[in-house]
C-alpha cells in the first residue's frame, strides 16, 4: 500500500510538472530575401537559449510566465519580442530580421572559422562581393583578388603585404581555400586560378597575416578563401556571355600578328534553387582566349554542382557533395625572344599542356538543439596533364583532404573550435619523379567577448612527411648549458585582441606564426626552358615566420555615407626563407662545369623582416542623389633581406627583398544612375627594386647568352612604376537583362609583372547578363 502510494505521488508530481512547461518555437528568416537564418541565436537569460537548426527553425521549453525573447543573428538588427506564455502553451513565433547596413558589420569566417563582424575580427580582413567580381567581366579570379588592397598577384602567385615574390610556379605563402578546405597543387602547391568557380561565389575574403594556427601550411603570408553560395527561397537562373578584343599596344613593334587583332569570348552559367530539402547549384563555364602574344592560348571548360540535403527526421543533420571539374588546353608563354619585341615568343621555350582537373568534397554537419557543432569536410582532387610534344613534363597527383572539426558558441560571448586535419597525396611525374606525402594536425581556437573586449588565442600542432623525410622542428633551451630539442611537429600559435573604444570605433592588435614545408616541385624538379634551367634540392627545409599588427578600424557615417577607414601597421618576420637561387649546380662526379650547370635552384636562403602600414577606407552612399560605392586602398612595405651581404644574385645592392614593390594602391569607384551603371577602377605599383641579377646578366660572364635578352635596358627606361585604369558601363534592358562595356588597361599603358612578362594592352569586352 505504500509503495502504491508513493508511486503515485510521484507519478501525480510528474504530471504537475509537465503541465508547467509550455512550447516557444518558430522559423527565423530574412526579412527581404525570405531565406532561413541557420543558427541564429535565441535568448530568453543569460544562461537559457537555442539557436536554429539548418531549416532556420528553433524550438524551446519554458515554464509559465512573462518573458523578454531576443533573436541574434551575425549582420542583422537584434529583434526583441515580449511574450506570456500559459501552462501547456506552444506559441509559434516567426521572426523576420533586417540585414544592418553597414559595410562595417559584413559577417566573415576565414578569421575563426565560424561567422564574425567584420568589425570584431582581431586581424586584418578584406572582402569582395560577387557583384564586383561579375562587373569587372572576370575570367580567372587571380584579376579579381589583385584589386584588393594588400594582394599583389605576379605570374599567378599570391603575395600579401610583400610577403612573396615570383617563385617560377612552385609554392606559395598564401593558402587558396574554397569553402574552407585548401585548394592547391598536390605537386607544385600553388593556386591554379582557371580552376576556381567564378561563376559561383558567395564572398571571397582575404586575411593578411601568418595564419597557420587555424590554416597549417601554406597560411605563412595570409589565406584567401573563396566562398561559394547555395540557394535562396526562390530558384533563380544566371548566364553570362561575352566577347572581348586586345587592342593595338603603342609600341609597334610589340605587334607580332598583324592580319587581325586576338579575341577571348566565354560563357558561364549557374542555377541554383530547393527542391523539398534539396538544396542545388549547378554551374559551368566555357573559355577561349587566342591571347595578345605569339604561341601562347587558353582554352577550358568546366562543369560544378554544390548539392546539399537537410535531414527530416534528425533535426539539424546536413550533408551532401561538391564536385568541380575542369579540361583545358593552354600554350603558355613564359621566355620572350628580345625586350624589343616582346609579345614575340622564344621558341625553344613554348609548352603546351593538356589535361584535367577534378575534386569531389562530400560533408556531414550537425547541429545539435543545445548548440554544438560538429562537420567532416572531405577533399578528393585529381589532376592529369600532359605536354604533347614533350612527354618528360607530363604529370599526374592525387590528393585526399579531411577536416574534423567541433564547435560550441558556450555562452552567446564564447566559441570554442577545435578539430584535426589529416591529408594524403600522391605525385607521378616525368620532372621529378614518384613522390608521396602525408600530413596530420590539431588545431584549437577560443573567442571570448567581454564587454567591448574580444579576446582570440588559437593553437596548432602538425607533422609532415615526403617519401621518408619527416619534418623536424627545434627548440634550444637553458639546461646545465644549452640544449637542442627536436620534435617531428610543428607547434604554432595566435592570439589576438579586439577593444570596441566607441561606437564603430575599434582597435585590434594580434600576433601570429606560421610555416610553410617546400613543395614536391622545388625539392625535385629538374627541368629547362630555353636558356632557363631548374635543378631539385631535396634538403629544402620548411620556412617559418611570425607577423604582428596593431590597427584600428573607423566606422563612418557623414550625411547619407557610411563606411569604414582600416589603417594598420604590420612587422613579419621569415627564417629559411626559401628562394630560387642562380649559379653553377655542377655535381661533385662531374669534373668540368659547362653552361648545362648554370641555373635555378631553391635553397633555404635565410632570414628577411617586412615592416609596413596598410590603410584602406570603404563606403557606400549617395553622390549627388546617386547611390554609389568606393574602395580605396594604400599599402607601404619595407621588405628587407637580413643576408643582403651574402646575396650577390640582386640586381642592385639595395637590401629590399626581390619581386616586391615599396608601394602599391588599389581603388574602384561606382555609380548607378537609373538603369545606368558606370565604374572606374586603378592598381599602382611602384617600381621593383630587385630582380634576380640572372635575369639581365650573360648566362655565362663575357657572353652573348641571355635568358631574356634586352631586361636590363629595359629596366632602366621603366623605373616609375605604373598605374592602370579600368572602366565599365553596364545599362539594365530590363529586370532580366544587362549589358556591359568593360575596357581594361583604359591608357594602353606597357607595363611588366614578372621579368619578360608584359601584361595586356587595352582589350575591350562587352558583355550580356541574364538572370531570372
């Protein structure tokens, strides 16, 4: 009888409590678009909340009484709602929320891997919209990213803030990562531009700084990240066509096909929409260029899809596929045959490639009611390529990627992110051989918001292997004398600061190391091109480096303009930096040296420091009623070669590292006028200094043997350095159709990036744009 009693007692005490508890839930999306907000934050105290699931719905159980329910989401305005709720309730609040309207709080993830303010990141970080990237008519993203402030593109490699030169197509400081997970050459390690899908993108964002914490290798000058989109509530249609033609340069000479002029012309296309809780985007791109110099063509198609299902019966369960694939046949040019005729080609150095590219990234993420996050983001990348007239330069790799990662916002002030890489790659090629490698790492990343204060301190450990060469790390320390330390890891830190000293007014200051372990290329490559020569070292050992910055962030509001003015004075530092070096490589059972032996090699040269400022201000507005944006950036960089001494491969004996500039400006300027659209746009860059002395000089003293005959007279009546302007105009025939005019190179100005490599005269496109 008592046992009876107590159970019902207790059963009687659950029913009571049950019946306290009332339902909050509903759906959170955009107010203009319509689309869901996945995980947007819903607060009921301090320590009481949920967040959405992929569906953009949320769900909470409350007791009985009065309450005050805020909903946050990244880039949009807080919206507060109060509420009663009654015994055994389920209210259904849907929430609409303003996107806020300011340049300033663009949502970014490269700076912790999950989504920020632009304004509370502790680093320097640059953004480019998708609509920018369409009105300049871009066919490779490399012309895009070199109108971002800070980045300088120079014979399709990457440099932030100075930090990298021109490295004959292998390695690269800067890491390219589409949708967070590393694309470059398993082979060479560099970004391969034409590869990536510029008819889909959601953001493109640029962090300047060593970021191997979060990143690894690579990250040792910035990262890039190409972010692309999948659908909006409405199913929508894109396809883009144009036709484009190099002008005359001004020097007549440079002309080496006088019966016509080259043309380029493409297509792109994409559509995306939801199918159920099927999200789909399909795109594709076709390319032809005849190029505006002798024995040089691009030619590619490429085919991408990003597939994405929401689960129905596990709540917050996503998973799906990304493939991109891509053939191409490209004579590139690399060697002119003298500095007067420049767009000629010398013959014996013209290389033909043929060939494909694929990854194919399947993912799994989940979002649990209670806030964790967990994602397994997989990369499988193949390319095959040949060279039909030179099988010795054919060559295939293969590359499996995999990135576990955890996070959990603890608090609606905290984020924990940890997780672990692991990678794997395979090299076949006729330049350097059967080559293997592997790599595994942990990384961790805490944000803490404390009041105005934002606090960021990341961790990462990495170990890596070519064939049966382990990387090694060392460490001296004081014990009974001094003691070397070695670990077959790397460890490497970051820790950053963010203090809100007012209204849109932010200062920020972060530190940060990274490395970078030499590539497959710049270990074993041997290989010619004309009179150019590269020999393999394969004692290369990974470069390191830490960089420093303290900056402040201005927003600004004057009349009907708002904006932001970044300014930020930035310190890196480099040990066993890696340069391609000229001279005698004779081997030691080879007992005279001839010309054969003369060439390029990579060695771990030494250590070098760059110090500059970087200043960019962005703003939209209305000028004289008109809406319009502007962009304008300014980056000063001093970088110096600590074993100048030692280095008598410059062409001048000044200490400035080679292939850098000391200045360099960027701007872009728009303005809309009924169905009337007008940009104009400029990139300065001052002269470079240094170059390798190979370069000007005889291959071997005293002879008529050059590998780019007439650089160094060239050189001396180019020493200003050189500003280019485009321009477009685009008119809206109606809400499905646009057509555009876009002039690159408006001036016709001659210019050169790499040594031998003049860039385009004027070129005219005009473009048709339809979306519906």
């Amino acid at each position: 009888m008592k046992k009876l009693l107590l159970f019902s007692i207790i059963f009687l005490f659950v029913i009571i409590s049950y019946s306290q508890n009332a339902v909050l839930k509903g759906r959170i999306t955009d107010a203009q678009t319509k689309d869901v907000l996945i995980g947007a934050n819903v607060i009921i105290d301090p320590k009481t909340g949920t967040s959405t699931d992929v569906n953009g719905k949320y769900s909470i159980s409350l007791k009985p009484g009065e309450y005050e329910v805020t909903y946050k989401f990244i880039g949009y305005a807080p919206e507060v709602k109060k509420i009663k709720l009654k015994d055994g309730e389920v209210r259904v609040m849907d929430v609409s929320m303003h996107v806020e309207i300011h340049t300033i709080n663009e949502i970014v993830v490269s700076a912790g891997k999950f989504e920020q303010r632009l304004s509370d990141v502790t680093v320097s970080l640059e953004v480019m919209k998708p609509a920018r990237v369409e009105s300049m008519n871009t066919t490779n993203l490399d012309e895009a990213i070199n109108q971002i402030p800070g980045v300088e593109i120079s014979g399709e490699q990457p440099s932030i803030r100075g930090g990298s030169g021109y490295s004959y197509g292998a390695g690269t400081r800067v890491l390219v990562l589409v949708d967070d997970l590393p694309l470059l050459s398993p082979s060479s390690a560099d970004p391969k531009w034409n590869f990536l899908p510029v008819e889909n993108i959601s953001q493109i964002e640029v962090l300047k700084g060593a970021s191997s914490s979060l990143f690894g290798s690579s990250a040792l000058n910035g990262v890039i990240n190409i972010r692309t989109a999948y659908p909006g509530e409405k199913p929508e249609t894109k396809i883009s066509t144009f036709m484009g033609t190099y002008m005359r340069p001004q020097r007549t000479a440079l002309v080496w096909d006088r019966n016509a002029p080259q043309s380029m012309m493409g297509t792109n296309f994409l559509h995306s929409r939801k199918i159920g809780n099927l999200d789909l985007v399909v795109g594709g791109n076709l390319f032809s260029d005849d190029s505006y110099r002798e024995k040089e063509f691009e030619k590619y198609g490429r085919l991408n899809a990003n597939i994405r299902y929401r689960d129905k019966k596990i709540q917050g369960l996503s998973y799906g596929v990304n493939t991109n694939y891509m053939y191409q046949d490209k004579q590139e040019f690399f060697l002119w045959r003298h500095a007067d005729s420049a767009y000629h080609q010398n013959l014996s150095a013209v290389t033909e490639i043929q060939g494909s590219r694929l990854n194919v990234d399947p993912f799994v993420t989940y979002h649990s009611v209670e806030g964790h996050r967990f994602s397994l983001r997989s990369r499988f990348y193949h390319e095959n390529y040949i060279n039909p007239d030179n099988q010795s330069q054919n060559s295939r790799a293969d590359q499996i990627y995999s990135d576990f990662q955890y996070q959990k916002s603890l608090t609606d002030s905290f984020n924990l992110t940890a997780g672990m890489t692991v990678a794997y790659s395979e090299v076949n090629a006729n330049l350097f051989g059967d080559h293997y490698g592997s790599n595994i790492s942990f990384y961790s990343q805490v944000d803490k918001k404390i009041k105005r204060l934002s606090l960021s301190g990341g961790f990462r450990v990495e170990y890596a292997q070519v064939d049966s060469t382990q990387t090694v790390s060392q460490f001296e320390i004081e014990h009974k004398g001094k003691m070397l330390l070695e670990f077959p890891f790397f460890p490497v830190f970051r820790a950053g600061a963010n203090y809100r000293l007012a209204d849109f007014t932010y200062l920020r200051s972060s530190y940060g190391q990274g490395y970078r372990f030499p590539s497959v290329a710049e270990m074993y490559t041997t290989t010619s091109l004309g009179g150019l020569k590269i020999f393999p070292n394969s004692n290369l050992r990974p470069e390191l480096g830490e960089s420093f910055e303290i900056g402040i962030k201005q927003g600004v509001k004057i009349s009907n303009w708002s904006g932001y003015l970044d300014v930020a004075g930035f310190y890196t530092k480099y040990k066993h930096m890696i340069e391609y070096t000229f001279g005698l490589n004779k081997p030691d059972t080879v007992p005279i040296a001839t010309i054969d032996y003369y060439g390029f090699k990579a060695f771990n040269i030494g250590n070098a420091e760059i110090t500059g400022v970087d200043v960019t201000f962005a703003g939209e507005g209305k000028l004289f009623g008109l809406p319009a944006t502007i962009l304008l950036g300014y980056t000063y960089t001093n970088p110096i070669d600590l074993n100048v001494a030692n280095d008598s491969n410059k062409t001048t004996d000044n200490a400035i590292l080679k292939y850098r500039f000391y200045h360099s400006a960027k701007g872009d300027f728009e303005i809309s006028y009924k169905k009337i659209t007008f940009g104009l746009s400029f990139v300065y860059s001052s002269f470079m200094v240094n170059i390798d002395k190979a370069f000007e000089e005889p291959i071997i003293p005293y002879s008529n043997i050059y590998i780019l005959p007439g650089l160094k007279e060239y050189r001396e009546t180019h020493k200003t350095g050189h500003i280019v302007f485009d321009n477009r105009i685009a008119y809206q025939l109606s809400d499905m159709i646009k057509v555009s005019l876009v002039t690159k190179n408006i001036f016709n100005v001659e210019y050169m990036a790499r040594p031998g490599d003049i860039r385009p005269p004027r070129n005219i496109s005009l473009q048709f744009t339809m979306k519906f």
